[in-house]
C-alpha cells in the first residue's frame, strides 16, 4: 500500500503505511465510549450511517491489514494533543459499524479523547443530548429568591408532618 508511513505503538513502534485521506473522521461517530476489557480498557466507536458503510467498504477492501485510528484532544485550556491511538488489524468485514481497539494511551486520555468525539456528535446531531440528572442541575448556584424559597420550606412541616400532629392532638 503506498501513502504515508506511521508508528505505532509508542512502547514498541512498527511502521504502518497508511492513505492520505481518511475514510471517516469523528463526523462518521455517533457515539463512543471507554469499555472494560481484558487486562484494562479498550474504546469503543460506533459510526453513523455514513460511518457503518465507510467502515465496512474499508474493512473489506483492506482486510488483513491494520486501520490507524489518529486522536486529538485538549489538556488545560492551551495543550493539544495529537497522535496516533491505535492500529488494530481487520481481520473480518466491519458491518455493524462498530470499531473496538485497544488505546496507545492512559484512561484518562482515553476519556478525553471519548468525551470530545461524543461532544462532536452531540453538536452534530448524530447522537441525542444527554438529559442532565438531578446532581448536575442542583450543582448551578442558587438564586437568593431560591434560597429563600428552600429556607421558607426547611422550617414548614411537611404536609405529612401535619397529618402525625394532627392525629396525636385528636388523641389526646
């Protein structure tokens, strides 16, 4: 295969020749995610429509040989970082669209890496917003009308409260 030639893995580097255009690029990912597997974590990516049929395409045409997953994502603020991730051997068609490989990376890099590529299809539609869970709404700083309010309700008794002072005063 002719095109240009990369190194991966880092720890122990083997040369794979790659095509300058990339078949599919985070806008083919609907969703990605950080998965257990033997001996640590590997990243799971499932692709769009467009991805699945790209993927397969690829996987066909280039069976036996090795797919280069290239990475990029941000550390503080001015940091990016930028390398290849992986090179996982196509041994079979991809038709589910589904690409498993074990990162040349730590988890926390991972995680990031997942993050964005989940932010992109998030922005793009490919996959639904996430609905925020009662932890992260209640983490937003309160309004003093909102505290107010919550104070006012702290020192009410509940209606159930009620209901038992109720019933030992009948009692009585």
């Amino acid at each position: 295969m002719t095109g240009t030639r990369v190194s991966l893995p880092r720890s122990n580097p083997m040369e794979i020749a790659i095509d300058k255009e990339p078949f599919a690029d985070e806008r083919d990912v609907a969703r990605a995610d950080v998965i257990k597997s033997v001996g640590g974590f590997a990243i799971r990516i499932e692709m769009t429509q467009h991805g699945r049929m790209t993927l397969e395409a690829a996987s066909v045409s280039r069976a036996g040989l090795r797919l280069a997953v290239f990475g990029q994502w941000t550390v503080g603020k001015e940091e990016t970082i930028k390398r290849w991730l992986g090179g996982p051997v196509m041994r079979r068609a991809l038709r589910d669209g589904v690409l498993i490989f074990t990162p040349d990376c730590d988890k926390e890099e991972a995680d990031r890496f997942v993050r964005g590529l989940n932010n992109v299809a998030i922005k793009l539609e490919n996959q639904p917003k996430p609905k925020k869970t009662k932890a992260e709404s209640s983490a937003k700083p309160k309004t003093e009308k909102q505290k107010e309010k919550e104070k006012a309700k702290a020192e009410k008794p509940s209606s159930a409260a009620d209901a038992i002072n109720s019933f030992q005063k009948n009692r009585e």
